[in-house]
C-alpha cells in the first residue's frame, strides 16, 4: 500500500477515535447535570481506559508510532488531522475537562 494513503488512513482513524473520546468527556458533565449519573459513570470507565492506554504507551497514542512509520513530519498533528495548538495542547485541555467532569459526576453521586 502507498505510504501517502496508509498515513491518511492512520491519521483519519485517529482524528475519528480522538473525537470519539473528545466527546465522551465533553458529554460527561451533562450527563452528571441531567442526573443521568450511570452514563456519566459509563463514560469516565470508558474514557479511563484510553487514559491507561496513553499513560501505558508512555504518554501518546498508539496510532503516534503507527503513523510514525510512514513520514518523517514530527509536527504535533503529524498523526492526526486537528490544528497544530490542539494537537499540542490536547492532553493538557481534555485531561483538564476529564478530570473536571470526574469530580463534578463524583460529587453529584454523593449528594
């Protein structure tokens, strides 16, 4: 297969997982304010896993080193098609939100 096209096909599942998880913990939040705390609780389960996942493959995807394969480009969305300052940041601000969204299902669970 072409270089050129297996990179777009990594970059593409990529972006596609990525908005997958993105939204899963921008939808944790509303979840837990509608009191609708089981799917709050569903979606920090399933977005903890992807945390282990990067926290197990030493703080990047897996796809990273898959798509590394086929360019030399290092740039931070190399792997993937978001802006270059969220792919920068991407950790920093979804991991903020994630936690965020945690505490706040947490906190809504205990009342």
């Amino acid at each position: 297969m072409n270089p050129r096209v297996t990179l777009r096909a990594i970059k593409l599942l990529h972006t596609l997982i990525w908005a997958l998880f993105a939204g899963c913990i921008l939808a944790i939040p509303v979840f837990s304010y509608t009191g609708n705390l089981s799917v709050a609780a569903i979606l920090c389960a399933v977005v903890a896993i992807e945390v282990l996942i990067i926290v197990f493959n030493q703080w990047h995807c897996p796809l990273t080193d898959i798509a590394a394969k086929y360019t030399s480009d290092r740039q931070d969305n190399f792997d993937i098609y978001l802006p270059v300052w969220l792919a920068r940041y991407n950790k920093m601000i979804f991991g903020t939100l994630y936690f965020a969204g945690l505490f706040y299902t947490i906190f809504k669970w205990m009342r």
